[in-house]
C-alpha cells in the first residue's frame, strides 16, 4: 500500500492511498475461494463453480463487499495509526478508480480528507478557582410552599341555592364544546370539567367569563387562542365554546396542620417540612453545581487559540441552527434575537456552537489524561431512564439504542461531561459564597458581585442557566414530545398531562 500526503492545511488532511493490482487481486482470490462452496449456479454442480467463472459473474459485487467491509477501513486505520493521527472527524472517501477495472487488474487508487485533532496544552485542574454560589434554606420558602400545598389540595363544597354565583376561587364544574367558524373542532370538548377561576389553568379570557355564573347557566365563551399555543392549527385563531354550568363550588378552609401532612401521605407536619427541606436542599445543590461547572467552563475556555476542527464546528452549529430554525418558524425566538438579522444570529450562534466544541475538545483532553471512563452499566442506566419517558414502548426505545451506535454516543458524550466536571471540581479551589435564593435561580451571571440580578443576558459568550436550549453552554437533552393536550388548557410546566379539553392552555 502506497500513501501520499496530497494536501495539508491548517487541521485538514488529505491522503492519497493506493493499493497495488497484485495485492488486490490476491485478496479478491481470497475471498472467491472463501465463498466458492456456497456458491450455487445453474449447469455446475454445487460447489464446483470455476472461481474465474465466478469472478466474471460477480467480481464487481464481491469486490465492492471487500472494499467496504475490509479494505476501506484497514487502509484507513492503518493510515492514521502510522502516522499517529487522531482525527477529529470521519474521513470523507473519494474512489478514483473504476470497479470493472480493478476486477481486469487495474490498482484500487482513494483519496481521504478529514480534520485532525488540534494540539493544545490543558489546563491544570488544580490552578483553577471557582466560586459556588450556595443558598440556605429560609423559613419563609418553606412557609411559602406549605401555603401552596395547602391551596393545591384544598377542598370544595357546592354552593347552596339557584341564585348562587361563580367568584374568584371558585370551582365551576362544566361541560362545553368549542367550535371555530360554527364547526366543532378535536380536542375542543369536554364534560365535568372543573375550572377554578383565577388559577390560570385555561387560556386567557376562559376563567374570566364564568364570573357571576350560575348553576345552569349556558352561556357561549369567546376567545383567542394564544399565538404561541401548541397546537399549530389553533394558535392565534378565535373560538367560541357553547357551556353549561353544571355546578358552582366554593373552597373549603385548608389547614396547614398534621390533616394536611396526612393527606399528602406523611404522617406529621413536621414530617412535611422535613420532606419540604430536604427536596429543596437537593434543588439548591443541584443549582449551586450547575453554577460552579458554568464557572468552569468559562475558566477553562480563556484559551481561544489553538484552531478548531471545521468539520465539528460545521455539525455543532447545524444542530444550533435547526433548533433556532424551529423556532424562528413557530414564532418562538428569544425576545433578544427577535430584531436581528439572520445573518447576525447566524453569526452569535457559530460564536456559541465554537464555544461548545473548544470546551468539549478541553474536557475531552483532561478526562483522558485522568483516567475518567463511562462504564457500560452507566450508559445502560442511562437508557433505561430514557426508556421509562415513553410509558408502554419502554422496550422500542432500549432496542433502538442496541441497534444505533450513534444514538448510544449521544448517550454517553453527556454522561462523560459531567463526570469530568466533577473531577474537575474535585481538584480545583471551590470557594462557597453565601447567596439569597432568588439570586441563585436567577439568569445572571454576576450574582456574586453584588449588582441586582438583571433580567436577561446577552449569550452570545455566556450561557446563562433557563436561556433558549441553543444558547447554554451545556447541550440540552432530547426533548420528549408531550401528550396531546385539550385546546383550551394551558401546557402544565412540569408534566405532559393526559389528554385534556380543549378550553386549558
């Protein structure tokens, strides 16, 4: 085998290989020899096909199978491992030579090019000083969420008498279809719905217009459906949904007492506000380590450098790009990138999808020099708990994985991040620095000078914590397509919901 370096310029490598008609040919034999006894065709007994007779009939097939599965690779590998390349991308294959030809004896003659790893010194973990923010945990937060226990899981009686009207906090018990343009429309439908009014449940306009309703009441509701609603074929459109109030409920008194603790299946409330407690301290250590790895991540990108491989920046900001693409479609860009031209978002975003490959290709290098692994029984954890986001196709979902390698990559590339921060932290200075918790959970990213937090931030160089997926430091997971929602019903903020009426947002 023959190799030529053909081109060199910056990361990007291109290899001509050739390998000799002789040594073709020979492992072509070597493999008609291998298939001849299975070989069956038509006036020759099984097994006694002439291999120059097989050749003729398939050679091109037989070496195209050969090329791929044997020749293409080994020449690759061993082309790189020669000369010591670590390659940053797959090698792109360009066959010079024509198939017919080399069954006659010509060479197999292939160029490759692809990007190279860069050379570039990390940074030591132990130089490194980081501050995380911490926050205690107040009275008054958990006060704040026993009062909101309390109004979740309070109860509601029927008011008594014909004359009795809907007020704010009260239940209105339903039953309603919605109807655009006179015709009823899926999903816009309901019996036996409750809506309390006030709570914000339904989309603007719904809750309102039961006011001062009375059990038995029909009464027509007209709304809008907000623009940005996810159901595409009923955002921004008006509806009128044609209700009879079948009863009107008033909340019962809630006590923030041992009832309460037991309702919620505790046995005191001091069981309660231990369980408060510590849910919120897992919440407060989960968002004081994302604040100290987003602090990492900036002390570790100082280095701007050494070059970047084209071909990972190119498919980093494909991805960024399609994710903005959507949005830009559905209406739902950031308020700060709602002004600016597509060439300037463009711009801000390969900015970001640089910043994610650098601090990925410095992670990368400090886990290998470390020793950090993602063992097997990890990414198979891993994939179960993305299994058990689709009830029912749990099985699908683990057999997909087991046929994709790219999907298990995908798996693992997050699973290996995180367990390099925590190397990282493990080693360098972290210095606690007491904060309030609205300033912990906050998008700012100076909550450790002082200043109050801002309400948004550029994040064209840094990647606050709830900015649009795109623009985090941090890639988002895959996101789960959520349940079919009843139109009127606003999208619950944490849960996909069952399928619902229409009227919720």
């Amino acid at each position: 085998m023959q190799v030529t370096e053909k081109a060199a310029e910056g990361l990007s490598r291109t290899f001509e290989i050739v390998i000799p008609s002789r040594d073709l040919q020979a492992r072509l034999d070597a493999k008609i020899n291998e298939i001849r006894p299975q070989v069956r065709l038509k006036g020759f007994r099984p097994g006694k096909v002439p291999a120059a007779h097989i050749k003729k009939v398939f050679g091109e097939s037989i070496l195209g199978d050969l090329l791929n599965d044997e020749l293409l690779p080994q020449s690759i590998d061993s082309t790189l491992k020669e000369r010591s390349i670590e390659p940053a991308s797959t090698p792109q294959i360009d066959v010079k030579s024509d198939p017919k030809a080399m069954v006659s004896g010509a060479d197999f003659e292939f160029q490759i090019q692809l990007d190279i790893m860069p050379e570039f010194d990390a940074p030591d973990p132990k130089k490194l000083k980081i501050t995380r923010p911490v926050a205690e945990i107040e009275d008054a937060q958990i006060d704040e969420a026993l009062a909101e226990l309390a109004k979740e899981s309070r109860a509601f009686a029927e008011k008594k008498g014909k004359t009795a009207k809907a007020e704010d906090g009260d239940a209105v018990v339903v039953n309603f279809v919605g109807k655009m343009d006179g015709e009823v429309f899926e999903g816009g439908s309901a019996e036996d719905a409750r809506v309390v009014i006030g709570d914000g449940a339904f989309i603007p306009g719904f809750e309102e217009q039961l006011k001062g309703a009375k059990k038995g009441d029909e009464i027509e509701l007209k709304v809008t459906f907000p623009k940005d609603y996810q159901a595409q074929n009923l955002a921004g459109k008006d509806a009128v949904f044609e209700t009879t109030v079948k009863a009107i409920e008033a909340p019962t008194e809630s006590k923030i007492d041992d009832e309460l603790a037991k309702r919620l299946g505790l046995d005191s409330l001091d069981a309660l506000k231990k369980a408060l407690t510590d849910r919120f301290e897992r919440e407060h250590a989960g968002q004081s380590r994302m604040r100290a790895k987003r602090s990492l991540l900036d002390s570790l990108d100082v280095d701007k450098k050494f070059e970047l491989p084209a071909t990972m920046v190119d498919a980093e900001f494909e991805n960024i790009w399609r994710e903005v693409s959507n949005a830009m479609e559905q209406g739902q860009l950031d308020d700060e990138d709602k002004d600016k031209s597509e060439d300037e978002l463009k711009a801000e975003y390969r900015t970001i999808a640089e910043r994610r490959v650098r601090l990925g290709l410095v992670l990368a290098k400090i886990g290998k020099g470390s020793g950090v692994e993602v063992t097997q029984e990890e990414i198979a954890r891993a994939i179960n708990q993305e299994a058990q986001r689709y009830p029912g196709q749990e099985q699908q979902v683990v057999e997909f994985y087991s046929k994709n390698p790219n999907a298990v990559a995908q798996i693992r590339a997050p699973l290996y991040e995180e367990k390099v921060v925590d190397y990282v932290l493990e080693l360098a200075t972290v210095t606690d620095t007491k904060v309030s918790r609205d300033a912990l959970f906050s998008d700012d990213d100076d909550i450790l000078s002082g200043a109050k937090p801002a309400k948004k931030k550029a994040a064209a160089k840094k990647a606050p914590a709830k900015k649009a997926a795109a623009k985090s430091a941090d890639k988002p997971a895959a996101k789960k397509t959520p349940a079919k929602k009843a139109a009127a019903k606003k999208p619950a903020a944490k849960k996909a919901p069952a399928k619902k009426a229409a009227a919720k947002k």
